[in-house]
C-alpha cells in the first residue's frame, strides 16, 4: 500500500472508529433499553468504558450533523468552527490528518459531511465515500478513493429540475440495491483483510443510517412490532409552544402526532440500528480475524440524537436530551472492561483523548478535553454543560438540572427539568418559586458559558438580545 504521512511509528495501536447517524443516546440494549436489539453494541459496553453523559454541543444549521463532525474531527467548540461545518480551514488540526501526519495509515468509508478538502486532509486510503447528508440508503451516490484529493462532480444529475445539493455532490459511482450500511461496511472488512503494512491503521466507519428514509432489509423490520412499542414517556401529541422551526425532520409525520404512526416510526427507527448493529459485527469479525484486535482501540459514537416523537417533535433540531445526548464507548488496550464513566463530556473530547492513549501529542488548534482521566476513574472533567440550537435556543446543565432558555419571534419560554427525578424532561419546574435560585444559578452560568465559547457572533445575536429584554 502507498502510505502518505510521517514517519514509522512502532508499538501504536491500531484505532477503528464507528460513528452513526441520528442515533440517540438510549438505544443500546445493554445501557437501559430492552426493546433494542443491539449485540455487537452490547458487547463493546461489556469490553470498554460506556460515557453515560456524552453530549453534542448543538448546531447552528438546521442539518445538526454537519457542526457535529466538525467539532467532532477538530476538537473544537460549536461557536469556533467556520462555516457551520461545511469546511474546515487549515488552521484546524482534524484528528485523521493528526494521526496521519504521525505515520498511521489512515481509511475512510461512509458519510462525510465537511467538504472534499478536509476529507483528503485526513486519509491516506479509502472507499465508498458519501459527500453529503442523506441520501437513498439503496442508491448510495458515492465516490471512490483519490489519492490526489479531486473528486469528480455528479454525472448523475443532469436534469434542469435536480436540486442545488444534488448538482454540486461529489459521486462517481452508485451500487443500486446495496445497502448504505452493509456498501460502508463492505469497504472496511476489504481494507481489514488486504492491510498488510506495518504502520497502525486508524479507520474510521461512518454510517448513514439510522438517518431517514428508514429503510433495511426486511429481517430487520419484522423484528420490530409496531403494535407493542411502547410510547416513549414524554410523548407528546404536539409541542405545548413554539421552538422556531418546523422544517423537513418534522414534516416526516402529522401533527399532531397519532400515536401508532409513531410507534411505525420507532420501530423502524430501532430495525435501522439493529441492522447496522449487524454490519458492524461482520467489521469486528473481521478485526478479530486480521489478528489485530487486541492491539486496537475501539470507538462507538453517535453524531446526535432524534426526538421522533418524544415532545412532540421528530427530529434533532432542539436541546432537548433526545436531540443532544449521545452515545459513546471506548475499548481497548488500556482501556478497563465493562465501566461506566458519568463524566460530562462532547464529542470534541474524542480526538485529544485518542492522541492521549495513543502517546501523540495534542494540536493546540483542539479545544477538548482529553478523557483518559474519566477512562481511569475520574468523572470530575466538567461541572457544566452547555448546549445551542441556532439562534432560537439554549441551555446548560449541571449534575441534577438542566435550564432552557428560547427566544423564538420575540417570545420568550424558560424550562427548568429535574434531570435526577424526571430524565424525560416532562416536568417544567420554571414557574416554581421553590426553584427560584436554581435557575439564577444556571442563568449565570448560561452567560458564563456564552461568554467562554465566543456565543455572540451576528447570527445569534438575535438570541442574547432578546434574551435580555
């Protein structure tokens, strides 16, 4: 294989790196929910670290998913990225160049939603690669890899009537009738079985699925019963006031909500995971079979969550816990089996803490946390979190509340959720005198936060200023 980067590194381990699309955060089997059938992902909770509060910053678009990578190849805060994503300047270190740069072959397959450029920046080889946000998981509009970072525009779109998105889309090939999860997955267990060089690997698997059309081979879905999903408990038919936007992930069903159809949209929700929970056993069965892994770090993580009907909302586009809480497990070498961290923790603590177990140093442009601390045993790496949606909303939390705050066409609503008693948000606690000081408390450190992370850019100064009417 040609390898590009620096020089040899000995005794690395390797990295294999699974990041999904819309997954929430308690839709593991072995974390809490008995109506998921995750095996493989059981099994990475019983071989590594589970971070039971692994967050997401928010977004500032619409398409969530799109800041959430950034932030989460940069390291760096929501407020700190440019372009909402869609590029990364070359200011900002991303953790596959980094790793690259530090002499590891570096592969990627699947979804990548920041640009050509900076996913030529990171990798050294590659496969089935998806520039874009969705798309038919049956007809995935791809590109093979090119060393030289070039990918070819969309030959696939010639009609005057295609989409912008779909004109300008880096695709040279499409797979009809091969699914977007098994296409990805595919693409990994052939670099696993053709991987012969003696630099260590980092590969980084990134699906489309469970993102919407949910669609999966039959087997999947029939292992799902509509009829005896339960509604989640904070299933709502419609939210009890306006949070701003309306756009596509909530014309995905009627409101208000009708209850079965809601229970049809979890279960194929649930079927999307499980199926891709299956393809990402075959990448495992193949790891073990390449003799590498137990010299190789394992990461599982989520880019943002999905309402689909909790609140009355579909998709990710609030800070509700069910659009921000994400999954995220570790396993590994130097890695305790079978752990759960409480550390508060985002997705942009991920890179700095790969460079800590890896031994490489971290890129001062990384604005993350590392959580080898948290892996060890320590949950004390953040007291607060923080959370933004546009410029319509925001919130922080601590170890038992969480306050938001929207401004949403002049109008004001402040929510205040007792996390420990009521983790479904149901119970607004704002107009309670009892909880008077609380929300003093966690509105000074709204601000604080605010301040901290630069949250004052002219998009969102429609927020703050009508925030301190």
């Amino acid at each position: 294989m040609n390898i590009s980067g620096g020089g040899k590194i000995n005794k690395q381990p390797n990295i294999l790196f699974f990041f999904t699309d819309d997954q929430r955060f308690d839709t593991i089997s072995a974390l809490g929910n008995p109506e998921i059938i995750t095996p493989n992902m059981d099994k990475l909770v019983a071989r590594g670290v589970s971070f039971r509060n692994a967050y997401i910053m928010g977004g500032t678009s619409c398409a969530v998913c799109m800041p959430s990578r950034a932030m989460l190849h940069t390291g760096r805060t929501l407020f700190h990225i440019q372009e909402e994503g869609q590029n990364i300047p070359s200011g900002h270190a991303l953790m596959g160049e980094s790793f690259r740069q530090a002499g590891y072959a570096t592969f990627g397959t699947g979804k990548w939603h920041n640009g050509p450029n900076a996913y030529a920046r990171s990798f050294t080889h590659g496969a089935e690669i998806f520039f874009g946000g969705m798309g038919d998981h049956w007809n995935v509009q791809a590109c093979d890899f090119d060393s030289s970072g070039r990918y070819k525009g969309n030959p696939y779109c010639k009609s005057a009537g295609c989409s912008n998105e779909l004109k300008t889309r880096n695709v040279d090939h499409i797979k009809a009738g091969h699914h977007s999860s098994e296409l990805f997955c595919d693409a990994a267990i052939d670099f696993l079985q053709n991987y012969q060089e003696d630099q260590p690997f980092f590969m980084y698997v990134s699906f489309m699925a469970p993102h919407d059309p949910r669609t999966m081979p039959k087997k999947y879905l029939d292992m799902y019963n509509p009829e005896k999903i339960k509604l989640p408990e904070n299933f709502m038919l419609e939210h009890p006031f306006d949070i701003g936007w309306y756009g596509r992930d909530e014309q995905l069903e009627k409101t208000p909500r009708p209850e079965a159809a809601i229970r049809k949209h979890i279960a194929e929700y649930y079927a999307m995971i499980t199926h891709l929970d299956a393809e990402m056993g075959r990448v495992l069965e193949a790891l073990d079979e390449s003799g590498r892994a137990e010299d190789t770090i394992i990461v599982f993580a989520g880019d943002n969550g999905l309402a689909v009907g909790q609140h009355g909302l579909m998709g990710k586009q609030s800070v509700y816990e069910h659009s921000v809480h994400v999954p995220l497990i570790m396993a590994g070498p130097n890695i305790p089996s079978g752990k759960e961290s409480n550390a508060f923790c985002y997705l942009i603590d991920i890179f700095p803490t790969l460079c800590e177990l890896t031994g490489m140093s971290i890129p001062d442009s990384v604005e993350g946390k590392s959580l080898l601390a948290a892996i060890k045993g320590d949950d004390r790496v953040r007291d607060t979190l923080y959370f933004a949606y546009e410029n319509l909303h925001r919130g922080v939390r601590d170890q038992r509340y969480k306050l938001i705050e929207y401004v949403v066409k002049g109008e004001r609503h402040t929510q205040l959720f007792d996390l420990q008693d009521d983790p479904r948000e149901i119970n607004n606690l704002a107009a309670d005198a009892k909880y008077a000081e609380d929300i003093k408390r966690l509105r000074k450190e709204l601000l604080r936060w605010r301040d901290e992370l630069d949250d004052s850019r002219p998009k969102e100064a429609a927020f703050w200023q009508g925030y301190s009417k």
